[in-house]
C-alpha cells in the first residue's frame, strides 16, 4: 500500500479540476453531493477524464436513502459497476446491506464479479451496519480494498475509538479510509489517535450562482436548498489537508525511525 491516501469526493468538471490541483491522490465520483452522493452520469466522467489522469473512482448508489435494494436497484448497480469498468474507471465505491443490517454477500459477490479486477470501495453503508467488525472480514473475504468509515458516527473525529479499532483489525488487510467532516484539522487529530492513513473529504465551499435574474418562491427540489447555491470543492481546503497529512507522516516517521535507533544502541 501507498503511503497514504487523500480522496476528494466531487460531482462536477470543476470540482475535480480543483482535487486535482489541490494535490488529491484520487476522485470519488459522484453526482447529488448534497444528497450524499448518488451514480454520476458518464458523461461526467468522460469530461473530466479528458481533463486529468488523476485516478477515478466511482460511486454506484441508484437513490439516496438506504441500502436495501430491490431487484431492479440491484441489476442497476451491476451494470453501472461493469459499464465503469469499461468506461476506464479505476475503481467503484459500492455497497448492499440486507433487511437486517447485514451484508448481502450474494449482491457483493456478483459485484465484485462485475468490477473484474477494479479496486473497490465498501462505502459509507458499512457506517449503517449492524455489526461493523464482522463486516469488515467480509469485506477482506471478498477481496475488497477499502472501506471508507467515519467510525459510524456522523463524523469521523466522533468516530476516532471505532477507526483506531477498525485499524488494528485490518492489520493491513484491506485499507481503512476516514471519511466524514474530513479536513486538515480532522486530519491532525484522528492520525495520532487511530493511525489511519487513507482520508476522504469533498472540501466544498459555498458559491452564489452566476444567476441574476432570480425567481422567488418556486423550488425544483427540496425547499430547504437553494437553486442559487453551488458548491464546490475548494482548492486551498485540499491543499491545506494534503500538507497536513504529509507533514503529519513524515513527523511519525522521524520518531519510528528513533524509536528504533534507541533500540540499536
């Protein structure tokens, strides 16, 4: 495994253009972030493949809501990961969880059969599961290759006891990444306490609309977003976390390497 990992989750051209530039090791893909994600179109991600060689991952979620699927959702998201696949994405982020919280192993399977090859992600449905350690060696099991967790709890600084466990378990297994209010002060904090290396953050800022003519009191969707409001990945925000996940390392490193010079002597 690398060193470390700094994903940024984006859902337009000019949110990966800014990961990009701001030193992310990789994209989450996705469109709706507001909605916590849904399958971007691949449209999408040809545009920004045109743009940058920075590596793609992308999100299969049909819906927002859960991750009990029906069976139409299910063929969906198979054939979303196989058309990825040859669209030329480096990876998927997928999940399905069973009436009871479980993993549905039989709809991982056929996943993963689907990916060929692919790296995979185990999203943030692992955070809504019932039981997080024996989703974990399923996930390995399955030949998987990480899971992106924010300790299951709303963020990943509140999550820091359950990674620091989710660490140890993996034991370099399979690659715990920590998503969730992710930034570079986040960063500074779980590295000591959980010793995770991977991080997923969107860095998004709010921008007004370039919009002038404004109509009031019609909503095309939920009427607590505003049709004004975008929001972006910011590159100064990326930048920022990637300097603090270096510096971080390099500091960890420094004190290892003495630890074992002390041992020598």
């Amino acid at each position: 495994m690398n060193d470390y990992i700094l994903e940024v989750c984006v859902d337009s051209a000019e949110s990966a253009l800014a990961a990009a530039k701001g030193g992310a090791s990789r994209l989450e893909l996705c469109q709706n972030l507001v909605i916590g994600g849904t399958t971007p179109g691949s449209k999408l991600f040809e545009v920004i493949r045109r743009q940058t060689t920075i590596p793609i991952h992308a999100l299969i979620r049909p819906r927002f809501g859960d991750f009990c699927y029906t069976p139409y959702e299910l063929e969906e998201i198979r054939e979303e990961v196989a058309m990825y696949r040859e669209l030329g994405a480096e990876g998927v982020v997928i999940g399905v969880l069973k009436e009871d919280g479980t993993m549905n192993m039989t709809a991982m399977e056929q996943l993963m059969e689907a990916a060929n090859g692919m790296s995979v992600t185990l999203h943030r449905a692992f955070d809504v599961c019932r039981d997080p350690k024996e989703a974990l060696e399923q996930a390995v099991s399955l030949g998987m290759n990480t899971i992106l967790t924010s300790g299951q709890q709303n963020s990943a600084v509140k999550g820091a006891e359950l990674l620091a466990e989710l660490q140890r378990q993996a034991a370099g297994r399979i690659r715990i990444q920590a998503g969730g209010g992710i930034c570079a002060d986040a960063i500074r904090e779980l590295y000591p306490k959980t010793g995770v290396t991977a991080y997923h953050m969107s860095g998004k800022i709010e921008l007004a609309s370039p919009m002038q003519y404004r109509k009031e009191n019609v909503n095309m969707g939920l009427p607590s977003l505003s049709e004004y409001t975008l929001y972006r990945t910011d590159v100064k925000a990326v930048r920022s976390a990637r300097a603090v996940l270096e510096r971080t390392l390099r500091k960890s490193k420094k004190m290892e390497k003495g630890k074992w010079d002390i041992t020598l002597l």
